[in-house]
C-alpha cells in the first residue's frame, strides 16, 4: 500500500516537472512579467488544495490478547482545503511562509472481525471525520528566475486544531476518539509561473504528524486494539499570489 501512495505520488511529481519545463521552454521567448515582485518585502495570496491522508497506525498488545478483531488497517481518504497566504522576503533566496488553511477531510479505519456484527458484517470500516484549521509555518528556498519561471523547496511545521474531534464524546459506542490538537513537520516542492497581474504556484507538500490523537478507550473493541494513531498527508496546492 505504501509502495502504491509512492508510485502515485512520483507521478504526480513527475507530471508537474513535465508542465514546468514545458513553461520554461515557453518563457524564453515571452516578455518578462512582474518583474518587481521580486524584491517586494511581502505579498500575499490564496490557496486551493486537495489531499490524500490517513492514518499510520500500531497496534496495541491487547490485539494479540482479543480474537473478535482480525484485521485493523489505516485506509487512504481524500480531502480539500481554502486558505490564506502570507509570504515574508528574507534575502535573494529565502522568504518566510505562514498559510493558514481551513481542512475538509476523513480518514478511515478499515477492521476484519472474526464474529460476524449483527448490523456491520464482518467487514468494518470507522470513518473519522475533521475539520481541521491548520497553521503551517515554512521556510522557502528559491531558485534563480528564468524567465515567468521558477522552483522552490520548503519545509517547517505545523500546528492543527481538528473542529469535529470526538475525544472527548460520551456516547461513543464502538467509536475510535482522535484529539484535538495535533503538530508535526513539512516539507515540499513548487514552481512559479509569472503571468501579467498574479503568480500562479503548484506545489506538492508531505505532512508528517508528530504527536499521538489516539484517545484510547479500553471499551470500546474498535479502539482498544490501537495504540499510536499518527496524521499522514500528501497535499496539492494552487497558490495565487499577486
């Protein structure tokens, strides 16, 4: 599974190349656009993303201890997201990030239990649902401009507060409770297109969850089999910057 999100990723990363060369090679020949913007002390823009998350999971010791559930693996969900975007120039190669985002998604936990449930089967799958507001925090590094074109990387952090959490629910009957608050690490790869009135940037970001959001609960069969539940993501972003 996890070689299958990678070769899906490295197509998609490949494809972006692909259309950024295709623009440099279509530069070269165009007028110079926006040519200020790169020695203003801050901009701003907005952002457009789509996801792909899930949970990374391990199992608890009672798993071995219990014969009800079989199988308790983490399944990939997809996921949107709006936000904002405040950009800081540092110097000729590095500016400063911040790119708050308010996030549309679920992620599911798919079991296989040896008994039958009256009204579930013997397949199973919890779906969690979040709204998450996520405060991303990154450090850019730029290439030099060739062109209406260029590359960027960056990494940082990341701070989440998840809206919907049901950590702390009291009628949880066969639920799995995830916290509220969540932070972890960043890191990523994007190109700028410039056009005429606005700087048009895809870009391709893994999210890496640090802490633990499994509120165990030892009653409930669905929750009692896990121990560590960690947030895992692949993001793609459209920025429109001006």
């Amino acid at each position: 599974m996890f070689l299958l999100r990678s070769q899906r990723f490295s197509r998609t990363l490949l494809m972006v190349v692909a259309f950024g060369l295709f623009a440099f090679k279509a530069s070269a020949q165009q007028e110079i656009y926006l040519e200020e913007h790169d020695v203003k002390p801050y901009y701003f823009g907005i952002t457009l993303s789509g996801s792909s998350s899930r949970f990374h999971t391990e199992l608890h010791e009672h798993f071995l201890n219990q014969d009800s559930v079989m199988v308790a693996e983490p399944l990939n969900s997809g996921g949107f997201a709006l936000g904002l975007l405040a950009t800081a120039r540092l110097n000729d190669r590095f500016e400063a990030r911040f790119n708050p985002q308010l996030m549309f998604t679920d992620r599911s936990i798919y079991y296989k239990l040896r008994y039958k449930d009256r009204d579930l089967g013997q397949e199973v799958t919890k779906k969690v649902e979040s709204v998450i507001v996520t405060f991303p925090v990154h450090v850019k590094f730029r290439s030099d401009r060739i062109g209406n074109f260029r590359v960027y990387m960056l990494g940082g952090g990341k701070l989440d507060y998840d809206l919907a959490s049901n950590a702390k629910a009291r009628m949880a009957e066969d639920m799995v409770k995830v916290e509220k608050i969540d932070y972890g690490v960043e890191a990523g790869v994007g190109f700028n297109f410039y056009f005429k009135s606005f700087i048009f940037s895809p870009e391709i970001k893994i999210s890496h969850g640090l802490r633990d959001l499994h509120a165990r609960d030892v009653n409930l069969k669905y929750s009692n089999v896990l121990d560590r539940m960690q947030s895992r993501m692949i993001m793609f972003s459209i920025h429109l910057e001006g």
